[in-house]
C-alpha cells in the first residue's frame, strides 16, 4: 500500500469532508429518494433515479477518501529541516533557459498545480526531493527533458499559499 504524505491541517481537511458527505450528505440524499420512491412507479421517477445517482457518487467518494485516510502519513512540514526539498519544501528552481519557477511539494489532495502546490507524487517533486541549494536535476515532463538548478528552498505554510479552499458546499451533489 502505496503511503500518502499530508500535512496536519489537510488530514484534518480530509476528515471533514469525509465526516460531512457520510454524516449530512448522504443521510440527506437518502430521505430524497426515500421521498421519491413514495410517489409510486420507480421506474420513470426522475427524482428517485437522480438521487440513486447522487448516492453513487457520494459512495465513490467516501470510499476514495477512506483510502486516502487509512494510507495517510501525516507530516508537520514547519518542523522539517529545509536544507534539503522534501515534503512541505518551497522551492525556487531556474531552467536551463534560465526561466524561475517556485513550487511548494504537498500531498495529493493539498495540491494545486495550477498554483505551484505540486504532489509529492509529481515527476517535478520526485527529481527534486533531497536536493540542495545550488544542486542540478534533470526531469522528464509531458513536454520533454528539462533540466533546473535549485536556487532556493525554504519553507511556506501551504495553506497560505492555496486558492482553492473547500467548504461544505463544495462537498455535496446539490
């Protein structure tokens, strides 16, 4: 079982949304299609068929996110050293084409890609773990080999840095 590196507050978000869909959500779902079953035939009743369907996919996610909590590492990134990237690092990195990028190295579902916040499962995050300042790594991507020297690492709360933050709203299948 592969493990899943996260910080604290990002199992305590995992827990949440899991809490939420299992103990709101789907209980909340449930009484729709109880109510949908009531007004008779079942099988041209719109509303029961789309709540059988909303129950489905809260039942794929409670068991994704199950998985996700059971090979959980929970990791205090702020009390790493940071002389070397591993997870919970910040790092600035230049490409051969002297192009600066920062990324922050998190768990799969703390990531934002789109925002610098790469998976520590990311090819990215993979060739830059245990390196220092000053290091070269190469790295295949989709769009080819490219190679980067590590300008800087130091560590950011990555919630700080973060975009998109979920709330129980964004959890449900309204």
């Amino acid at each position: 079982m592969m493990i899943e590196p996260m910080t604290p507050r990002g199992y305590d978000e995992l827990l949440r949304e899991f809490k939420y869909l299992k103990d709101v959500e789907k209980p909340h779902v449930n009484q729709e299609k109880q109510r949908a079953a009531e007004l008779g035939d079942r099988s041209e009743n719109a509303e029961y068929h789309a709540a059988k369907e909303k129950l489905r996919h809260i039942d794929k996610r409670l068991f994704y996110l199950n998985s996700m909590i059971e090979k959980a590492q929970i990791i205090d990134p702020s009390q790493l050293n940071h002389s070397r990237v591993h997870f919970g690092s910040t790092v600035t990195i230049i490409s051969d084409g002297d192009d600066e990028s920062i990324y922050s190295i998190c768990g799969t579902l703390e990531s934002e890609p789109e925002n610098g916040l790469i998976s520590v499962h990311s090819p990215l995050a993979r060739a830059m773990l245990g390196k220092e300042e000053g290091n070269e790594f190469r790295v295949v991507l989709p769009n080819g080999k490219k190679e980067y020297e590590i300008e800087s690492i130091r560590y950011i709360d990555i919630f700080t840095l973060k975009k998109n933050h979920r709330n129980e709203a964004d959890f449900g299948y309204k």
